[in-house]
C-alpha cells in the first residue's frame, strides 16, 4: 500500500513536468546575448558595417550620432524607477546602456561596454522600489540592456565588476521582477501597461537563467484572462487593436513589446511569433492599415468594463485622439515584424502583410526610439528587402479647402499609390505671393485643419506631397475663407443661459453645412440642476439632433446635445455630454422630473473630438448616439420618460466654474429634424440690459435673450421719456454710435409673431467724444543696428506698417509726455504688431503715470494673447477712470 501511494505522486508529478514542457524547454540553458538581438544578429550587423554596406552603414552612422549612444552618457539614477518624471529619464538610461552595449559588441570598443555598465550599477546601487506609475518601462529598458552586455558563453562584460553586477541582478530579482509579476494579476488593465510588465518578467527569467521567472513570462504572454485574449488583450484574433479605441500611440507601444518579447522568446528557440495563429503580424498589420492613412479601417466595438476602475464603458470606433496617422515615432517595431515574417519566415509581404510594407517603406530608414529602434540597422538580413522610396509622390489630387469657423479646413484624396509620407502646405493672402504653412513629415493623413487665420480674411493653399525620395508636383490652388460668423442665430435659433448665474452666447455661421459656436459659463450639467449655455429651438413632438462637435481646446467640463423640458436649471432634461475626466468621458444623462437627480448611462471613456453626437425623441423615448464618421452610428443609451409635448433642444456648454471666461463649443453640420413649435405667448421683457461706453460716442449694448423671442427692437432715448426704435437684430447686442456726446438711455423689447413685449427697465449712460492722444514721444532710445527707420518714434507714427525695433530683446518701451495739461479718460487702446513677430506682444501692458520714471504706473491694458498681423487690436481701459 505504501508503495502504492509512492509510484502515483510520482506518475502525477512526472505529468506535471509534462505539462510544463509543452510551452518552452523546462530543461534549457539560455542563450546569450538573448534579448532583442543574438550573437548571431551582432555578428551580421558588424560584417555589413565593416564592411560599409547600406543600408546598414548609414543607420550605423546615425546611430553614433544619437545623443543616447555616446559612451560619456550619465545616468540619474533614484530610489523609486516609476513616477511621472523618473520613469521618462530611467527608461532613457536603460536605452542609452542598450546602444552603448550593442556598440561595444559592434565596434569592440570596451568604452561603450563600460558606459552601459556604469549606467546598470548607478541604478544597481540606488534602486530600491518599483511602484510608482508605469514602473514596468524602465524595468524593461534597464534589463534587457543587461542582457545585452553579455558574451555568447554566457559570461558578462569583464568589465562590469562582480560585485556591482550582482548588486544589478539583485535588484533585478527583489525589486523588478515582484512588482512587475505583481502587475499582472491586475485585471482589465491597460494592454500597453500589462504586455512590458510580462516581458519584465520573461526577460528577467533569460538575464538570471532562471527557467521558471522565463516560463512565467512567456505563459503570461499568452494568457487570456485579461479581456479574453493573449497579449494582455491587446490584439483580437482579427488583427483588431484593442486599445487603438484609446489612442494610437499606445496601440503602438504595446506592439513593440510583444514583438520584444517575441524576439527575445526565439532567441530561446521558442516561436511566439507563430503564437495564435501570428497574432503579432495581425495586430501590426491592422496599426498599419490605419496609420497609413486609411480611416475606414473596420472596428467592431468592444467591452471596457473595469477599465480605470469604471464600468459600463466601451470602444465603439478607432480613436479620433490627434496622435493618430504617426509613422514616427509610433511605427516603432516595423522592421523587426517585417523582417521577421520576411526573410526569417518566408512569407509573401505584398499579400500576406501588405500595410505593414507601406509603412515599412514609407518610414525607412529606421532611427531612434525605446521600442525596437534603427530597426533597418538591426533586422535587415538582405539588403534588397529594405528598399527605400526613389520615385517622388504623384501630384495631390482633389485638393480642396473649404471655410470654416475662425478656421479652413484643407484636404486631398489619399494617394492611390500609397507613396506619400508627409506633405508640405503653403499659404497666401494674395494668391500669387506663398508661404510655407506645414511640414508634417511621417504623417499620412490628408486633413488639415488650419485654425492660425483671421476671422473675416480669405486664404490661398496649395500642397505638395513629400517623401524621402523629394516632393511631388504642386497641387492645384485652392481658397476659402475664415468665416467670422454672426450672433444672429438662423430662424428660431436662440440662446439662454440654464441657471441665473450663467451666462455666454452663440455664434453661427453656415460654414460646415450650419455651425454653431455656443459659449457658456457654469458649474456643471447633471446634479438637481444645471448651470451652462445652451443654444436651442423651441420644437414640437419627435425631434432628431445631429452634429459634429469640433472644439479641441481642452479647456471644457462638459459639452454636448440636449433636450429639455423648460428653461429652469432644474428642468427635465435628456441629452449625451463629451468631458469631466481628461476632457474624454461620453455619457448619456437624464432627468426624469424637476429638480430631481441626474441619471447617467456610460459610453466610452476615452472619446476626443471631432466627435459626431446624436440626440433623438421618439414618443417618450430619449436615446442618444455617437459616430467617428457621421455614418456609422454606436447607440450610448436610451430611455423613457416624460416630457412636454413642446420642449427645447439643441446644444451645451459649460465651464466648470461660476465665473470666469465662457468656453467656447463649436459645432458643425447641424441638423435639426423637427417641428418648430409656434409661441404662445408675446415675449416677456428682456434681462439684464447693460450700456458701456466703447468708443467716440459709442455704446455698446448687450442684453439676456427672453422665451420665445424671434427678434429685438433696440430703442433710444436722451430724456428717458420719449423713445425712438434705432435698430431691429436678432442678436443680443448692438454696437449704437451716436452724432453728439452726452448722457442717454436705452431700452429693449423682444418680438415674436404674436407681437411685442415689454420694455425692459432703461439704462443710462454717458457718451463721450474721444480724441487720439499726442505729446511728446519718449521710451528706449536707439535701435537694431543703428536703423533710424525703427526707432521708437515708428511705433507712434500712425503707419501701420512702421514698427521700433529696440536694441535690447527685452524691457524696452515706447509712450508719450503728455506735459501738464490735466487729467483724461482713457476708453481704450489700439495696436498692432510687427508683421512676422506678434507673438512679441503677449505679455506687454499699456501703462499710465504721472512720473516721469513711472514708479507709480497704473495699467490700462494688457495683451493676453498673439494679436492678429496688419489690423488693429482694441483694448478696452477700465471704465470712467481718469489719469
């Protein structure tokens, strides 16, 4: 019986070992230098070097000259790896000990060996916890660079002194390895955040010759636990790139290290490359497909619950974050996938791979970066596989511009050749006279928004494609205009501020087939009530609202589409919102009844504008949509409550604060589906009525829009008695220039097609006449290279196209003496730059005093921002003060 018992622990345990052998050798002994590159790759490199082959000899070149790669590089090591900061520069010593190794293998120049070394042991010594943010890429960095230091026999760099190479691996061992392994029992982590965690882990196992830390790599690798799939979820079987619904960049950094990882696994004489059914190739071929160019890649939404410790969250589309279309530095492991595929497995690339060899193309040569850089250098077996592009990019064609708001949209139709990499835009005033606009290189997009216009002004472009072979044939010229737009709103557009303490406006243009621009200050959209600025009609019955929100500054809490059941901050509402967290969460909201709480349905928490929202009633039922092209649209949430018959929707904006400035939302291709509804009543009186003086007997009004109100009868009165009609407007404001200073009073009243309100309560003001000031001109003497046509008296003369040029870059000043002729208001201030340098202006103030040294200066005005080239820039002083 005892026997017995002994002969099945040990067939259980003889399984087990089985078992464990399927994946990798349980039984090996590693090879060394076992990382991204083996002794058999080095020896290639340094046969094709020596020997000055290309392309290998001029990536070699360019590889010396890396700033990284210099052997007097000094580390900066610290106690923590991880952390904002730290883990930037600790990663940027690890590949800086990696070049420096690889050039001591290729050059066997034991300087570069020894600056790697002191690298690995400055951290060696002072390393002591990795747990701060995203530890896990330093860690990463930092061992296969030791690996990298070691003989084909396995021995390290005799150089590298025991005892600080053994402090290393301990560290490598206590420190890297636990918190890296630790990481990956996290669930619904990040795929970018998980996969170099679990090559910390592989790697480690290759660097200690530890055969069990390998295999816990390698089978954490292809463990599926993490959203399904292996690679920490990252590629589905597809292609499809998880975290692509993210940004792309970090579908990108996950790509280079699985790929590392691959490398470093058959450099062990393992084949992850082949791992489920070659799920690298897929998910690289599928970033390619996209990043060169190709929006219409497909998608299928998937599943983010637990995702930052949310839920309900999802990826409906391929992100619309700006760092999409990169082929630099993103594409970071293009060579070592397409060279492996290649020539290692001898697998058709134009059929097989196609987009990953237009980008390997298009990016080659290969330079630096963390993940696999001077990739061409490392990986090219056969010269004739690492073509470069030696023909030109076609002629652009279809290239177009089209207006927009404060902004021209350019575009062009994708090269059907795919052989564009970037292009080069140029811009006039006039047509015949351009300059270049844009350079964007490694870029393959074909949209160009340019937001660096004057409101009002019109624009001549032209392209021209680029690659590394040169540039092609000029484009065609193309204008349009930056179109200022208009505070009257269209037909019964109108504008409110949702809660007393807001306020803003809207702007419209038909620019972008209807674009409305909707400022609005206030707390928050949500809670028992809400506080923002929302542009709207008042409809009847079903309703469908459909835009494309626009506005990138990142400067929002919340924008988006509603409808609501009244005009009070505690109304019932219902619509979709982009922003909160990192300006990117998307969340249906509702309000079932006054003053009750706010209900909210997750989209996805990592949307980015330009982003297409949809609001839709049907009956009682609200449910509210997202689209990346304005076709394909991603149901967020429905529900079913009610709300009036005759209720108001249309667009929001608000701040996050109770004061300050409004932000400005900007929305386009408007459409509005529904049924006007007819007022009921006349308008009640306008709010808020306020009259400032602005300039030579002028005032400018502004005034709350009312309920219902179609239009605005301005009157005016110098007695507060007799009133006269001076302007009917569908805005909320009248500039009114007046033919004799004095005192005057203004009132307003709303109009609907049932009638006229009442007037609101008259303000009073005074208008004065203003005369441009004079005296003598006095500042900072001299001028740039004794010029006398720039000195200070240029800046005085009235010339808009005269400017002083000091001597000094900075503290120079110009102004008048204006003697001893008493006190003056001053209304405002009028200015322009130098052409080409207005950004010189920001920051400058315009000051009084009554000192000759100003030691008791007040400042009247200050330049907050680049004024605008050739116009004048007008500053209002602060009111009714004298000096």
């Amino acid at each position: 019986m005892r026997m017995k018992q002994t002969a099945t622990r040990l067939t259980s345990f003889l399984f087990l070992l089985l078992v464990v052998s399927i994946g990798v050798s349980a039984q090996r002994v590693f090879n060394h230098p076992g990382g991204i590159l083996s002794s058999t790759d080095l020896e290639r490199i340094k046969q094709h070097v020596d020997a000055g082959d290309e392309p290998w000899a001029s990536c070699w070149k360019d590889l010396q000259s890396y700033s990284l790669a210099q052997n007097t590089y000094t580390a900066k090591p610290s106690a923590e790896i991880g952390g904002g900061g730290t883990r930037q520069r600790a990663a940027s010593d690890g590949y800086a000990a990696m070049l420096n190794a690889i050039e001591w293998h290729i050059t066997g120049n034991t300087a570069y060996a020894d600056c790697a070394a002191r690298i690995l042991t400055a951290w060696g010594e002072t390393l002591e916890t990795a747990s701060a943010e995203l530890y896990q890429y330093p860690c990463r960095n930092m061992i296969m660079a030791a690996e990298m230091l070691r003989n084909s026999d396995g021995s390290f760099y005799e150089g590298w002194a025991e005892n600080d190479r053994n402090m290393f691996l301990t560290k490598v061992r206590t420190v890297m390895y636990p918190a890296a392994k630790k990481f990956c029992t996290y669930m619904n982590s990040h795929p970018s955040w998980y996969t170099p965690a679990a090559l910390v882990v592989m790697a480690s196992g290759v660097l200690l010759d530890d055969a069990a830390i390998y295999q816990e790599g390698y089978d954490l690798m292809l463990n599926t636990d993490h959203w399904g799939q292996m690679y920490g979820g990252s590629i589905e079987p597809s292609g499809q790139m998880r975290e692509m619904g993210r940004d792309n960049v970090h579908g990108g950094l996950t790509l280079g290290d699985i790929t590392q990882a691959c490398l470093l696994a058959w450099n062990q004489g393992d084949d992850l490359f082949a791992a489920g059914d070659n799920r690298l190739l897929k998910g690289v071929e599928y970033w390619c497909r996209y990043n060169t160019g190709h929006p219409d890649t497909p998608f299928e939404p998937l599943d983010c619950s637990g995702l930052d410790n949310s839920t309900g969250f999802s990826f409906y589309y391929i992100s619309m974050h700006n760092n999409g279309f990169r082929l630099r530095p993103d594409a970071c492991c293009f060579e070592a996938v397409y060279h492996h595929y290649k020539e290692v497995k001898g697998m058709d690339d134009e059929k097989e791979f196609p987009y990953l060899t237009i980008a390997a193309r298009l990016a080659r040569p290969d330079t630096a970066n963390e993940l696999l850089g001077f990739g061409t250098l490392f990986f090219t077996i056969d010269a004739k596989t690492s073509l470069y592009m030696t023909e030109e990019p076609a002629k652009p064609q279809d290239f177009r511009a089209e207006d927009g708001y404060k902004c021209i949209y350019v575009s062009w139709k994708h090269p059907e050749n795919e052989d564009a990499r970037g292009f080069n835009l140029y811009r006039s005033t006039d047509g015949k006279s351009f300059s270049l606009l844009k350079t964007w290189d490694y870029y393959t997009n074909n949209i160009y928004k340019d937001e660096d216009v004057e409101p009002g002004k019109t624009y001549y472009y032209k392209l021209r494609l680029i690659n590394r072979a040169g540039g092609s044939l000029m484009s065609e010229i193309s204008s349009a205009t930056a179109q200022p737009g208009t505070d009257e709103l269209p037909g019964k557009w109108n504008f409110a501020g949702i809660s007393s303490g807001s306020y803003g406006g809207g702007m419209f243009t038909a620019a972008q087939d209807s674009t409305f621009a909707v400022s609005g200050l206030g707390k928050d959209i949500g809670g028992t009530s809400d506080m923002l600025g929302y542009v709207y009609k008042k409809v009847t019955g079903d309703a469908t609202l459909t835009v494309r929100l626009t506005s990138t500054k990142e400067a929002f809490y919340k924008v988006g589409v509603m409808m609501r059941g009244t005009l009070d901050s505690r109304g019932q509402s219902a619509g979709l919102t982009l922003g909160e967290t990192g300006y990117r969460m998307v969340r249906m909201f509702y309000r079932t009844s006054v003053g009750n709480s706010t209900s909210w349905i997750n989209g996805t928490n990592y949307g980015y504008a330009p982003m297409w929202m949809r609001v839709k009633r049907e009956g009682n039922k609200f449910s509210t949509y997202i689209s990346r092209d304005g076709d394909t649209w991603y149901l967020i949430g429905s529900t079913t409550m009610y709300m009036p018959k005759t209720y108001y929707v249309g667009m929001a904006s608000c701040n996050g604060q109770t004061s300050g400035e409004t932000y400005e939302a900007i929305f386009d291709h408007v459409s509005l589906e529904a049924e006007d509804a007819a007022p009921e009543n006349v308008p009640t009186a306008p709010r808020g009525l306020t009259a400032i003086w602005t300039d030579s007997c002028t005032a400018s009004l502004s005034w709350q829009s009312v309920e219902d109100a179609d239009s605005f009868i301005v009157y005016r009165s110098t007695d507060n008695v007799n009133f006269d009609s001076i302007a009917t407007v569908s805005a909320f404001k009248l500039e009114d220039k007046v033919t004799l200073p004095g005192k005057y009073f203004y009132s307003v009243a709303a109009f609907n097609t049932l009638g006229m309100g009442e007037l609101c309560d008259a303000v009073e003001i005074e208008l004065y006449d203003a005369e441009q000031l004079s005296g003598t001109v006095i500042g900072t003497e001299g001028s740039w290279n004794n010029n006398p046509s720039t000195t200070r008296s240029a800046a005085l003369d009235n010339n808009i196209g005269t400017f002083f040029d000091a001597l000094e870059a900075d503290g120079a000043w110009v102004g008048y003496d204006m003697g001893e002729k008493g006190s003056a208001m001053v209304a405002f201030v009028k200015f322009a730059p130098r052409n080409g340098y207005p950004e010189r202006m920001t920051g400058g103030e315009f000051q009084a005093a009554t000192t000759a040294d100003f030691s008791d200066a007040w400042t009247i005005a200050k330049v907050d921002e680049e004024p605008a080239e050739g116009v004048l820039t007008k500053l209002t002083a602060p009111s009714r003060r004298y000096y």
